[in-house]
C-alpha cells in the first residue's frame, strides 16, 4: 500500500496577521518500493511536504494517508511514524544517549519493543550503516567522527525497520566517498529490503542516478512529476526555477548550443559517454 | 602574478591538547599574494586545523608559520595578522554575532578602534561589494544562507584584509547560495586582487583555483594547478577524493580516442572540445 | 516556526520614541516601572495607562504589537488574576457558594494586580520594540560603565546580551528541529505526568545543549578572527548622544511621577 497525498495545503501560524501558505493543493503518490526524488529551490516547500509524511505537521487542508492510515488520526501517530522513518538534514544532531546502542534503541523501544528485539535491531541496524557494533556499540555517540554520527543516526531510524524512508539532504557536508557510502546504503535498503525511499536533494546528479520519478516543487506548489528523463526534458523551466541541472544534462544543452545534434535527453554520464563515443566511432 | 609569499608554512607539525593523533604532519607551503588557492581533503584530513594555523587560531607545535612576514606564534602580532587574514567559517548562523545585518558588519573595525565615522563608511563600502546593502538593518537571522556568508565577508571586507580564508563555506549553502558566495570572492580576487584561500569538499570549486593542495591523513599529499592535480586520478582516489564529473569524462574520452585537450575539465571548455572533434 | 513571540523583538522605525537616547529610554523604563509600582489604587491607574497609550502613539506602534506582547503571558495574567480572587479578604460579599466567597476587595485587588503586570509588560515591550538590540546593550553599557571602577565587567555583560539576542531565534528554530526529529523517532512530549514528560524532554534537551556549546565554541572562534579582544580600546559605529528631546522626555515623565505620588498622598 503506498502513501497518498491528496490536496494537500499548510499553512503556517493560519488566521493570524503572520499567515504563511507554504504549500497549496498537492496530490502525490508515493508507491511500495518506489524512490521519489524532491527538488526544488530553497523555500520552495519541500521541508513543510516531507513532514507531513509522517504526521509531523498535519494539512491545513486535504489529506495525507499512509498505508491507509490518516496521519490527522491521534491514535495512529505512532504507527504511522513506525512505518515512515524520517532523517532530518544533519541527523547526528539528534543523538543524546551515553551509549550508540542506547541511541539507537530509542527508537526501537518507543515503539514497545522488547530489550531483546530492540538489541536485535540495533546490531541490525548498526551493520547496515556499517558501523561494527562490536566497535561501536558501547561508545559514547559524541566521540565519533562527522561521518560515524551520520551513520549512528541513521542507524537510529533504521532499527525502526520503516517501510518509507523519508531523506532531508542525507549527504549534506560529507565529503566524497561519504557521499557514495550513504547513497550506496540508501539504494541497497531500497534493494534488499523494498523500501519506499523519499529524498529531497540539492544534487541533481544523485536524483538523476537513483530516482524512479522526481517531484519539483515551485513556491509551495508541485510544478511536475515524472521520470528523471521526463523532468531533465524541460531544463529550461528548472533553470527559471533557479534549479541545476544533471552535469550530463548541462552538456547535452551545451553541445545542442554548438550545433551538436543530440536527439535524447540524456541526464547520466555513463549513458552520455556511450552516446558521445559511439558518435566518434561512426564519424571516423 | 606577483610572486610574493603572503602565507608561508615552514614544516609544520600540529597535535590537539589531549589527542593522540598527529593533525598535521610536517607541512611547507606558501600562498602568494593575489593567487586563488583550493585546499581540498577528505573529512578528518587537516585541512581545517590547516587554515586556523593562517591566522594564528591555532599556533604550530613545531615549524613555524609567517603572514606578510610576520610570525604568528609572538603575541604582538595577533590582531595585525587577525586583520590581515579573515576567515569565513562553515556555519553561517555561528558567526554573525549581532542581530542587525549593518551592526555585524562594523563589528571588526570596532575591535580595531577605528573611528566611528570611518566604520560607517567601510560598513556602507563592504555591503555594496557583498550587493547586501538593501539589507543594512534587517536581522540576519531571517536571511538565506549564501547571504548569511556573504554579511560574514563584508564583516571582513570592512576590516580591509588582505587574505580572505574560507573554511568549507559553502558546504552548508543550497547550490544558488555556494554560487552566490563564490563569485563574491572571485570578483574580489579579480578587481580587488585579494588572496583568496578556499578549503573545499566540492572538487568542482577547485577547478576554479590557480593552485590545488591536496592534503591526506594529516600530510600534504599534493600540490599543482588543478590541471596537474586532477590529471593525478589513482592518487586522488588514494586520498578519498574524485576528480570533477567533466574531468572524469574527458579522460573517458581520450581513453576511447575523441582527440579532446587536457584543459577542458568545465562543462563549456568540454562541449568546445567535443563539438570540435565531431564536427571536424 | 515560531513568530508570534513579540517579546525582545523589534520594530525599525523613525519616531519620536525610536530616535531617544538608548539611555534615556533605559532610566524612562526605570521610572515608568516606578510609576506602575507607586500606585496603589486603581483610579490613579489612569495615568500610567494613559501614559502607555501616548508612547505607543508616539512610537507608531501598532495596537497589535500590544496584544501579541500579553499573548505569552496570558496564562500567568489568568493565575495571578484567579489567585488575588481568592487569596484576598474583604467583607462586601458579592458571591459565595459553600466554602467559595467572592469579595468587592477581592475583585478590585484582582484587578489591579493583572492590570499592574499588564502595564509592565506593555511598557517594557515599548521600550525593546523602539530600541534595536545592540542600542540597547550600548545604553546598558554606557550606563553600568562607572561601576567598572569597582570591576563590574560591564562590556562582557552587554556582549552577552547582545550575543543571546541574537541567539534566541536560532535556538528556538534548532528547539523545533530536534523535537521533531525525537517524535519521528516515536517520542511522546504530551502524555504521562509531569514527571514523565519531564523526563521525556532529556532526548530534546541534551542535543540542544550539546549544539548550544559548538555554536559558543564556534563564535567564539569568529569573534577572535575578527580581532575581539574585549571592551579594551574599542570604538563604536553608533555612538550615543543625549539632544534636547531626551530631556524633555525625561521632565515629562518625572512631572508624571511626582503628579503620582501626590494624588496618592492627597485624600480622595
């Protein structure tokens, strides 16, 4: 069962002088398994649409279902935070606990879990992010490294075993391979486990490599979803929106401009390569 | 280019109180007056205990570190050294220590002494370079990021220094706010001629520097244009790094044989160079 | 997202209240409390709440501003208002039922005291919404500056004020931050008892104080780049001035007290 998003509108502080619509009549589905890419300018909304996903923040107007449950629902709050993990924009901000296994058991044993599956899934989840717990389960989360806080804390929403997995910028601030290993366990989670991935990000690059479909949202409205080839098609309306573009995609535009006609709009530098060195193979 | 050292590291070595780990291993470098030079590292690499050594945060364990000649280790020089070399930190919200954008500005110069009507004009002169000045009296904390960091170098600017250090500045910025605070600098280097030290995760903000260090694991592993130092892939990789996506294409062009130059390492250089190719 | 604290917060403007002296404005403040304190019956209230009005005129304040500023304090104005109800004596009975009894002295002293706190906050947000932040640690500073011969540090307390007025609204926004990302998590801050939720704000609090010290540590870094060594041998952009409306202001509002204390004095 997926999550549902139907007309979806919040506004901010409503009925007072400081009334801020942040979002207006948004309808979004999210399906089992599926990677959603969210892009968008800065204040464009996106923060205010993925906390909705989890009840976080409650729409002003329409609806927001999760497997069927409607976040406006009190008593299903819990469930519904259960089923959509969410990792805020630097996560390792939100440790606190003496121990990383206590840290990641919060979780775990806010959802009434007993001592023994919540270990369970600590371990489990330390794995996934590649800490060893071996190494790391007694250590203090304040004397890791930026990047082992950044996996500590992500192994404390995993140890919830979501079904979605909701992503603020999950590679903000890392540096290279940081960047790689944190995507490479996003797409494996998705993988091994099925799980519905939303991630909104500043890196085209990475939306265009992993996303099934890209939502870009435009002052608080969704402008358009589709398939990466689809959303990097219309290029010229993202720049408007002062969005970037695929690296692969920028060339394609560039090359077009010098009289290079490509046809497809390639948003992959492996697939634009191919293309750029079969051209040269044909000329010769 | 002028040739004249305005930073100069003889071999450094730097340790934390209380840390077992070496943070600095033997370090010589200069940085000329004028130049744009990246500082490019993995996470944990240095290269931020490196720039708090160049304006005498951190002082060396061992060797010996001079700005315009002046060692940072004696005392007197500090605030001359502080003056001469201002540093851009990565939090945009940590370092703008008053409330009102013109306030935070005048800031420097108020520590320095200078006279009331002089900090006026300087704060009104650093908010037009920065193009902030429409926002002198609002409250920073409701800005963006990229112009959160850009009152942060006209709170430098107004202290008229000579080095501008940017330490992972545009790390926490959205890719408008890293552009809007990388042409700033750019152009300061351009028309102002100011010394311009960028420490970066962002391969791609190297390229627009006219000397790349590379530091790893506490050393400096590398030094060149970013031409020589992107070119050097296996010792990159060795250092936890990747080289810009358009340099890893053209080598993937050359390797199939498309005759591209070595230069293009940015999109536009690219497409010339492809278009060229295709075309010929 | 929390923008309706209208405490500490201020309106940038050009009038009469906005251009006073800092300094000025402080000692007003000072004899203006005085004021609200020397009163003690509720119809020589009506000075002060006509003095009130005048300076939000002045100030162009909107009466919005006023309201919003007695917003956060609405549940301290209820108790303070039920408490004197019932904790005062009196003999006119207007009410009683069983052991509850309502009395005119009750009332009027309920009132009076909710109307004293009122004109309190009102007066003193007058004061923070015509004075910008670094104005008014200056005219702290200024003012507490004689002490300094006795080691007062009157410099490092204005940097602290100026430095947690500019904190206050990063703080908040980083408050709202970690307590979501706890409540994604399945934490619970509405139900249990008091010491349940208190206990439930530890996962809140400690990331709050633990970013609380990098950002001192990082600012504390920035201010020493940017050549801060103390109040020693530093100037200032603005510097302060008294003119001819300082004084007038501060006639009038002593005219007003002494007018006070004689009407208190005189048996009406």
């Amino acid at each position: 069962m997926p999550i549902v998003i139907e007309q979806l509108s919040h506004t901010y502080l409503p009925g007072s002088a400081l009334a801020y619509p942040a979002l207006s009549d948004i309808t979004l589905t999210v399906s089992d398994g599926e990677f959603l890419g969210v892009i968008g300018h800065t204040g464009s909304g996106k923060s205010t649409l993925i906390q909705h996903f989890n009840g976080l923040l409650l729409p002003t107007s329409g609806s927001v279902h999760v497997d069927g449950l409607d976040t406006r629902e009190k008593k299903l709050r819990k469930q519904i935070r259960s089923l959509v993990g969410m990792v805020f924009q630097y996560p390792e901000y939100q440790l606190f606990e003496e121990t990383v296994e206590r840290d990641v058991a919060f979780g775990p044993k806010n959802m009434g879990l007993d001592d023994a599956e919540a270990a369970t899934r600590v371990s489990e989840a330390l794995c996934l992010v590649g800490l060893d717990p071996a190494e790391f389960a007694e250590k203090s989360p304040f004397e890791l490294s930026g990047g082992e806080k950044r996996r500590a804390a992500l192994a404390g929403i995993l140890a919830m075993r979501p079904k979605y997995l909701v992503l603020d910028e999950p590679m903000a601030c890392l540096d290279p391979r940081g960047r790689r290993e944190i995507l490479a366990l996003i797409e494996s989670l998705r993988r091994d486990f099925g799980t519905g991935i939303v991630m909104v990000s500043h890196s085209m690059d990475d939306v265009a490599m992993y996303a099934d479909r890209i939502a870009v949202l435009d002052k608080g409205s969704l402008y358009l979803v589709g398939s990466p080839e689809e959303v990097f098609s219309r290029g010229a309306e993202l720049i408007e929106m002062g969005l970037n573009l695929p690296q692969a995609t920028q060339l394609v535009r560039a090359l077009r401009k010098r009289g290079v006609p490509i046809e497809h709009d390639y948003f992959r530098m492996d697939e634009l390569t191919k293309e750029l060195v079969g051209r040269w193979r044909h000329e010769r | 280019m002028p040739s004249e050292a305005i930073i100069k590291l003889v071999n450094v070595g730097f340790q934390y109180a209380g840390s077992e780990k070496t943070a600095l291993k033997n370090i010589s470098l200069s940085i000329k007056k004028g130049e744009v030079v990246a500082v490019v590292g993995h996470n944990g690499s240095g290269k931020s205990t490196l720039c708090k050594l160049f304006n005498a945060l951190l002082l060396p364990a061992e060797g010996t570190v001079t700005v315009d000649g002046m060692d940072t280790s004696a005392e007197a020089n500090l605030l001359e050294i502080r003056r001469r070399v201002g540093m851009v930190f990565q939090n945009p919200d940590n370092q703008l220590v008053t409330t009102i954008v013109e306030e935070d500005v005048g800031f420097g110069p108020e520590n320095l002494g200078v006279p009331p009507a002089e900090i006026r004009a300087r704060v009104d002169a650093a908010l037009g370079e920065v193009e902030m000045r429409d926002y002198a009296e609002k409250a920073s904390h409701a800005l963006s990021g990229g112009q959160k960091q850009r009152v942060a170098i006209a709170g430098l600017l107004a202290m008229q220094p000579e080095v501008l250090v940017l330490d992972e500045a545009t790390a926490m910025l959205d890719p408008r706010g890293r552009e809007e605070v990388l042409s700033t600098v750019l152009k300061l280097n351009r028309e102002r001629g100011m010394t311009v030290v960028m420490i970066t995760q962002f391969m791609e903000e190297a390229l627009g520097a006219d000397r790349v260090f590379v530091l790893h694991d506490s050393r400096l592993v590398m030094e060149g244009t970013p031409r020589e130092v992107f070119n050097e892939r296996a010792l990159l990789e060795e250092s936890r790094l990747d080289a810009p996506a358009f340099v890893k294409l053209r080598d993937d062009l050359l390797a199939a044989g498309l005759p591209v130059s070595q230069d293009a390492m940015t999109c536009d250089a690219l497409a010339d160079e492809i278009s060229r190719a295709l075309t010929a | 997202m929390n923008a309706n604290i209208t405490l500490g917060q201020f309106l940038p403007g050009d009038s009469a209240v906005h251009r006073l002296d800092p300094r000025t404005k402080i000692l007003l403040m000072v004899v203006y409390i005085a004021i609200v304190f020397v009163v003690k019956s509720l119809t020589v209230f009506l000075l002060p709440v006509v003095l009130l009005v005048v300076m939000f005129a002045f100030a162009h304040v909107p009466a919005s501003y006023f309201f919003s500023s007695l917003k956060p304090m609405r549940w301290l104005l209820a108790f303070m208002f039920v408490i004197n109800l019932f904790a005062t004596t009196g003999d006119t009975i207007l009410f009683q039922w069983k052991f509850i009894r309502l009395t005119q002295e009750a009332l009027l002293q309920a009132a009076f005291m909710t109307l004293r706190l009122i004109l309190l906050v009102a007066g003193t947000s007058i004061l923070t919404l015509t004075t910008s932040p670094i104005a008014l640690t200056d005219g702290l500073e200024k003012l507490m500056s004689p002490l300094r011969k006795l080691h007062f540090p009157a410099h490092e307390l204005a940097m602290m004020m100026t430095i947690a007025l500019r904190f206050i609204p990063t703080l908040m926004e980083e408050t709202d931050r970690i307590q979501k990302a706890q409540m994604a998590r399945g934490a619970d801050f509405e139900s249990g008892n008091i010491f349940q939720r208190a206990k439930s704000m530890i996962p809140v609090l400690v990331p709050l104080f633990v970013s609380a010290f990098r950002r001192a540590d990082e600012l504390a870094m920035a201010m020493e780049s940017r050549c801060y060594h103390g109040g020693e041998g530093r100037t200032r952009m603005r510097e302060l001035h008294f003119h001819w409306r300082d004084l007038t202001a501060t006639l009038l509002l002593l005219l007003v007290l002494a007018g006070i204390v004689v009407w208190e004095k005189l048996p009406l």
